[in-house]
C-alpha cells in the first residue's frame, strides 16, 4: 500500500492549485481524479472571468479569497505564460431606476477594498462599447479574463515539477479514518480494466466540486447538500464579435442565484452570452431541456439592443456546486475547515464562483491547515 503525506480528492482548478501549493513544501503528495483529464468539469465550463471581489459579502471567504485570488492568478498567469487579458469590465444599469443598486454595489465592493471603482455615465459607456445602452456603469479595473483550460494544467504541471503523482481516471470509492491517517480507497482505470487500490494518507483533502458533498459523506459528515444550478452559455461568432469589446454585465440576481447573463468576450475573438441559472437533477446533466436560443437573444437585448437571434449559437454549460436550496435565498460562503471528527481532513464545500479566481488564495488557506496535521 502506498503511503501518502497529503492525498487530494479531485483535478478541478482547486485541487490543482491546493496540488502546486502543498508539494512545494512536503513530499509524497497524490492528487487523484476520476475524469480522464484534469478540469473536465466546472472548472473549465465557467466564463473564465478573473473577478475581483465587488459581490460578496463583507469578511466572507468568498470575498478575501477572491480578492487575494485576483492578484494571485495574474501573478500566475504572467510568469507561466497561461493566456490572460486585464481588460476591466463594466457592469451597467440598464435604466435610471437601477442606479440605486449599482450605487450599493460600487460600496460593497469598496466595502471588501476592491480598488479603482469609478461610476461613468452613458457617454463614457459609449466610448467603451459603442453598442451597449445604458444609463450609468461601474468600472472595474481589477476584472480580466484568462484561460482556465491552461491555468488548471500549468497548477497541474508545477506541482508534477516538485514531485506531486496525479493520477487521472481514479476514483475515491471509500474512506476509512484510523490513528494518524485515512485509508483510502481507490477504483483506477477504465470500465474493462478497473483495479482497485488502497492509499494511506496523513492528510486527505476534499477538493470534490459538485461530489464534495458525496465525498464528505464517505468519512461520515452529512453535513452539506449540494445542489447542481446549471448555466448555459450562447456563443457569438465572427464579425458580429465585434459587439462587444471586453467585459460587460448586468446588476446582479437579488436572489444571489448568479451574477446575471453577462457578455464576456472570448480569448478567441467571440463573445459569449451567459451563464443563465437554472437548478438540475444530477451532476452530470448538462444539456438536458437547454434552454432555446431566442430566450437568450430576448434577455440580452435589453443591455444589446442590436443582437438578433440569428448571431447565437448554442454553447456549452457548467453546474454550480449551490449549498442553497432551490427554495432558499442568498449566497452561501465557501465551507473551508478540517472536519471537526476527523481531523486528518480538509473539506472544501460549495466552491463556486469565483472559485477559479480564487483557487490560488484557497490553496494556501488550505496549505496552513495541511501544515497543522502534518507539523
Ligand atoms: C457557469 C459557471 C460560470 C462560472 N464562471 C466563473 C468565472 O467566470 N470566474 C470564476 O472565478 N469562477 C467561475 N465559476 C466557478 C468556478 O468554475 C468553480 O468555482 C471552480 O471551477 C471549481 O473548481 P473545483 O476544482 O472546486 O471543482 P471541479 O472543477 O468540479 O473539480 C472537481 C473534480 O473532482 C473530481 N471528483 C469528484 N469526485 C471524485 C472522486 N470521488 N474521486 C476522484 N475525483 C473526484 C471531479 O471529476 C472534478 O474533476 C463558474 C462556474 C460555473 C458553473
């Protein structure tokens, strides 16, 4: 049986990120992923947005991570050479009667010290992007977008570099706690040729996205739910790109389901219109009863008055890993603790947006908690 120092459950961006961060400080470190291929699930079916903390509430994890995340993952992305652009964006009031909560937004994000807000007025937002119509917009400097594709492989790469195994297409099947370690256990390969295999690790970390909750369950914690919120994207194509410029959002969902269908322009030269937020049976549903076309070009023109149906094309869609019910309201924080019965474990729950931003941030968050069960 293989031992480990610190084995993580999951090859999402976080996990990678938790990967590079651990094994540059211990040795015998393991990431296992079910998928063939690291960051096959939300991790790369996101908007690819690095934000910059104007949304969350005060104090959250939410808003510390993203915000340290930010600066991290440019940092990152600059000395790795993982495609990036610091383009700023702009989130806009479509009336005058929305001024009020973009005025509340511009101080919550002041409130968390994103910097370099600024209020602008229409002609500003003319100058920006010619085809948006709005009364008045926030720009935020901070905001860019990257490729989260190559951000998860270059976490990946670095972490092989300090001696890290990753291995793809294994599946956590149980975990047992004992004195000082879990065991592990592990279903590797393909439907033809499955072994199984047991690791011993002093320090297990959750990094499960949409199953940390089932994964939570195999130490005995019951303690969270998560419920899938599938966002859709359409994709626009060729010279109709060229209605937007860089980033551009709507105010925000009340309900804290979602940041509103934004348009975010592409690293690729299109622009993309999503993500909507619709609650789903199952992990793995993400194209079942996809909304139609024209309800995205109907949503959009509000903001877009110029886009037609015929510029969309279906895109792809990702799952939010939601801690709140459908019949809920409000944003749950991120779960980021050692289980208070095991302590050999880091659960990491509900990291959804912007949790791609932040996976750098949480990574050494989670690197000082693996130091208290390993030193
Ligand atoms: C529509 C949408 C748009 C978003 N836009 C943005 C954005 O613009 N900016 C931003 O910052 N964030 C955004 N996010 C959030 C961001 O994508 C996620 O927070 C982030 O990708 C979560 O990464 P993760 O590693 O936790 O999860 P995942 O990428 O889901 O990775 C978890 C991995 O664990 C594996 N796994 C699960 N169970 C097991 C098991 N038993 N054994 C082995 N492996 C297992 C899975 O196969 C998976 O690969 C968006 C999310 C969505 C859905």
């Amino acid at each position: 049986m293989d031992q480990a120092n610190i084995l993580i459950i999951g090859g999402g961006v976080v996990g990678c990120a938790i990967a590079r961060a651990v094994s540059a400080r211990w040795q015998d470190v393991f990431l296992v992923e079910q998928n063939p291929k690291l960051g096959m699930a939300t991790s790369s079916r996101n908007s690819g947005v690095v934000h910059s903390g104007i949304y969350y509430p005060k104090n959250s994890m939410k808003a510390r991570h993203c915000i340290e995340g930010n600066r991290l993952t440019y940092e990152f992305a600059r000395k790795h050479n993982v495609p990036f652009r610091h383009t700023g964006k702009l989130v806009v009031a479509a009336s005058a009667e929305e001024e009020g909560d973009l005025d509340a937004l511009k101080k919550k994000g002041e409130d968390n010290g994103v910097e370099g807000l600024r209020l602008i007025g229409p002609a500003e937002i003319q100058k920006r992007e010619p085809h948006i119509r709005g009364t008045a917009a926030i720009e935020v400097p901070s905001t860019g977008i990257v490729s989260a594709e190559e951000l998860v492989h270059a976490y990946a790469r670095i972490a092989t570099g300090h001696g890290a195994e990753i291995v793809t297409r294994a599946r956590v099947v149980s975990l047992e706690p004992g004195a000082g370690a879990i065991r592990v256990g592990l279903r590797i390969g393909d439907e033809e040729n499955v072994q199984e295999e047991t690791i011993e690790a002093r320090c297990v970390i959750n990094a499960a996205g949409l199953y940390a909750d089932e994964v939570a369950g195999l130490l005995g914690n019951k303690s969270w739910k998560i419920y899938p919120v599938r966002g859709e994207y359409c994709e626009v194509r060729g010279p109709r790109a060229s209605l937007i410029n860089d980033l551009v959002y709507p105010l925000p969902h009340h309900d804290g389901l979602s940041l509103g269908v934004h348009f975010t322009k592409t690293l690729w030269g299109t622009f993309l219109l999503g993500p909507t937020a619709t609650y789903v049976d199952g992990k793995e549903n993400y194209e079942k009863n996809r909304l139609p076309i024209a309800a995205f070009a109907e949503s959009a023109k509000t903001l877009l008055p110029e886009i037609e149906e015929s510029d969309l094309h279906l895109g792809y869609s990702g799952l939010r890993p939601k801690l709140v019910p459908p019949t809920g309201h409000g944003i749950a924080d991120f779960v980021i603790t050692r289980d208070p019965a095991v302590p050999q474990a880091i659960q990491l729950v509900g990291i959804e947006s912007p949790g791609l931003t932040a996976a750098p941030s949480i990574a050494e968050h989670v690197a000082q908690l693996a130091k208290e069960i390993l030193e």
